[in-house]
C-alpha cells in the first residue's frame, strides 16, 4: 500500500537508557515504557519489593519525524526521565537526540535530532476522521522494527483514566482503533489511508500487556498544537474553561428535570474562571464548543485543549430549555491570559508569602521520594494557620503529584476556585504529614 511505503521511512525507534538510581527501585523502573506507563497497576502487586540491580536500565518506544530538519514527536512516557535518548531511522542510521520538551497532561514529547532532509509525515484532520475508516498503525513493537498493522476507527474521544492518576489536568479523548499495537508501538503512528498523520499511538487496553483487541491514539488535533507549543514557549500553553461537570444521563435528567440526554451539565465553576466571567451559571447544559457537539467530557476537554490563553470560543449551553451562547476567554491556570513561562526545575519560588524551594536530591534518595517542594518562611506566611512548619515537603496536592517547586502555586492556584486543596507530604525525619487548604 502506498501509505505504509510513505509513512514507514518517517517512523523511527527510539532507544532509551536510564541511569541507575542511588536508592534502590521497584523493577517497574527497567520495564518497557509502555508498561511501565500504562500497565503499573497490574503488575504491582507482584513486582512490589522486588528489587532491581543498580545498573539502570534500557527501554523503547516509537516517534513520528514531523519535520525534514529533525523534529520527531513521540510519548512522553517513552522519554521520561531518560539520561541518554537514541533515535534510529528506518535506514538504520542513529542520531543522539535531544529533548526539546515533554508534556504529561497529553503524553507527548518533541525529539530533535541533527539532520536535515528527512523523511516526514504530514498532519492530517483528525476531526474529519469517522467510526468505521480503516486506518494503518506504524511502530516498533517488541523491537520489531517498522512494522505495519491496519485496521479500522472503533470510536472517537475516549477516555480511559490514564493521565488522571498523577494529575486531574490530563487531556484524555483517544481515537480508538482496532489496529494491532503493542509495547514498543508507543509514539508511532496512526495514519489514514492517504498516509496523513491523524494520531499519536499511546495505549492499549490489555489485562496480560500485549494487545486483545483495542488501542489508542493521541488525535492530530492535539499533537498539533502541543507540538507547536513546545517549540515556541518549552511549554504547553493549557487554556481552562473552568467548570466542574457531569454527563447527563438518565438519572442525572430524571434529578434534575432536565429535557435533554446531550452536553454536559455544569456542576461548579470558579468564582474568577473564564467560564463565571463568560455568565456561565451552575445547572446550565454546555452542548457545543464553536458549534461543535459536546456530549462527554473527554470531548468538552478535547475542543478547549485547541486553544491558548487568551482566545476566545462560542461557548453553546441550554438554560432552562433555552439555548444561549456565551463568548469565553480562556484563561490558565492562575487566571489570567498570559503567557505561561517554563521556570527551571531548580528554581526557588515566592509563593503566598513562603519560601517554596527544590528538594536536595540527596534527600529525595533518603526519604525515598522523586521531586516535591520544601516550604519555609512559614511564619511570615498564609501558611501559618494551617499547622505546617518550616522544612515540610509538599508531594502530593489532591491527585496531582508534586514534582518541583512551580507544580505547587499551580495546583493550590487551580484550587482556589474550588473546594480548596488537601497537602500531602514529608518532613526531613520522615514524619509524613496532610493539611488542608481552603476547607471548611
């Protein structure tokens, strides 16, 4: 087929190693990305305790050259916190590869190798994509190089609870398909029949870790513009709407009294969130986002995850049986249009009057912990009421897992216009600790 012969040049394996940790792991560390990913769960029961040798570990995944002068988007849980990044073309050429950024909320990454020329895979209309299409998948599974399955749509905008474990911000509404992917096939591509990239493969939904009949791609509407973030800003500029919400279903209608199965019901909304500003009220019913129908929340978050802070949508919603229609500007998450800067991850922030500071890697490895924030300066600070004292380690905020000191004012900001937060961390004596925040 003319599609595999196009696309298969343009897909390469990515070969990843991993330093050995000072501490000793669960050897879900040396396990495929893929599993280690999205397969944790499973095998946890049986790895946990069980210790690996310190001698780091290797892994693989797939990438899509989406440029000919060497950029190449892949997962970003094949690449995440690799010490050394491999890339090998389909002409089984190897180039050192360079990350240029990662966004877990949408699993992707954005490689760059030097080299010029390339083979590429042009963007496709994800959108434009319907239940039923056959479809090609193009990876590198279990180390088979540039291996091509097909298959067909099975459904659009999928949710599976991947990306909610670490954080509740995960961007999640897959294009599911039938096509055969396994572990090693993460970060290649899926293409349509006219070779276009129309998503990123990222998951299959297994109880053994080999393929049983569904995948999950990243759709290109998303890749896109995750992409284009991080080559101008390092970082992905994530505009919010601002608004809790239900499905409605039966019962939800039946409670409410609602007259219609469709959109999505507004349960809460923050106070100084772009939807509040926007008049949006609690009870109301969003059923399309520029005019485009909503009917979960994997597609409400699918439609706002296409702009930036700043821009502004047609926001469609019913009230009382009315339809209405609002303009909101997006805001992020501090509430405001600006543009979100990347801070080092070693940077030391001023935040509600307290030192927020990164945590000494000598004392990650003691407390056995990856990342987290120090706080000091409590006194002086809005933090003296709740209990914490100077030196506490914040690792946790609600389900967001804290990894350096920006996570933080991001996730208590995020908070703020909600039901306030519940703090989960350790002291350096190993004490562990929680506070709420902002609760009654």
């Amino acid at each position: 087929m003319a599609a595999a012969a196009a696309v298969t040049p343009a897909v390469v394996h990515v070969m990843t190693e991993y330093k050995a940790e000072p501490q000793q792991q669960s050897r879900m560390m040396q396990m495929d990305p893929f599993l280690r990913q999205f397969f944790g769960d499973q095998f946890d029961g049986q790895l946990r305790g069980q210790r690996e040798p310190q001698g780091g570990g290797e892994g693989s995944g797939s990438g899509v050259i989406i440029a000919a002068n060497g950029y190449i988007v892949t997962n970003n849980h094949v690449i995440d916190k690799a010490s050394k990044i491999t890339v090998v073309m389909d002409d089984k050429r190897k180039f050192d590869a360079e990350l240029v950024g990662a966004d877990p909320s949408t699993d992707l990454a954005v490689l760059k190798v030097k080299a010029d020329n390339l083979p590429f895979v042009k963007y496709g209309n994800s959108d434009e994509v319907k239940v039923g299409q056959w479809v090609l998948a193009v990876g590198n599974p279990f180390n088979l190089n540039s291996t091509v399955t097909a298959g067909i749509i099975s459904a659009k905008g999928r949710s599976i609870g991947i990306l909610s474990r670490d954080q509740n911000m995960g961007v999640e509404s897959y294009i599911q398909t039938d096509a055969v992917v396994n572990p090693g096939n993460s970060g290649g591509a899926l293409v349509n029949t006219a070779g276009d990239l129309i998503g990123i493969n990222s998951a299959i939904s297994s109880h053994t870790g080999s393929f049983e009949g569904y995948a999950f791609a990243v759709p290109s509407s998303i890749v896109s513009k995750v992409v284009d973030d991080l080559l101008k800003y390092k970082v992905v500029q994530r505009a919010l709407l601002g608004v809790r919400i239900q499905e409605v279903d039966a019962k939800l209608a039946s409670e409410k009294k609602l007259n219609t199965l469709n959109g999505v019901y507004v349960q809460g909304l923050g106070e100084k969130s772009a939807a509040a500003a926007a008049g949006l009220k609690i009870g109301d019913i969003i059923t399309d986002i520029n005019s485009v129908p909503v009917n979960t929340a994997s597609q409400l978050q699918e439609q706002v995850a296409r702009f930036r802070p700043g821009d502004r949508i047609k926001v469609g919603y019913l009230r009382g049986g009315n339809k209405e229609v609002a303009t909101a500007t997006l805001y992020n998450a501090a509430n405001t249009t600006a543009v979100v800067h990347e801070l080092p991850a070693d940077a030391a922030i001023s935040y509600e009057g307290a030192k927020v500071a990164p945590v000494a890697s000598r004392l990650q490895n003691m407390l056995g912990i990856e990342g987290g924030a120090q706080v000091s300066g409590i006194k002086g600070s809005n933090f003296k009421e709740t209990g914490m004292a100077d030196g506490f380690i914040i690792t946790r905020i609600d389900k967001n897992v804290v990894r350096k000191p920006a996570d933080v004012q991001a996730y208590l900001d995020q908070a703020k216009d909600n039901s306030g937060a519940l703090v989960e961390g350790v002291y350096p004596d190993g004490r562990k600790a929680y506070y709420p925040i902002g609760r009654e």
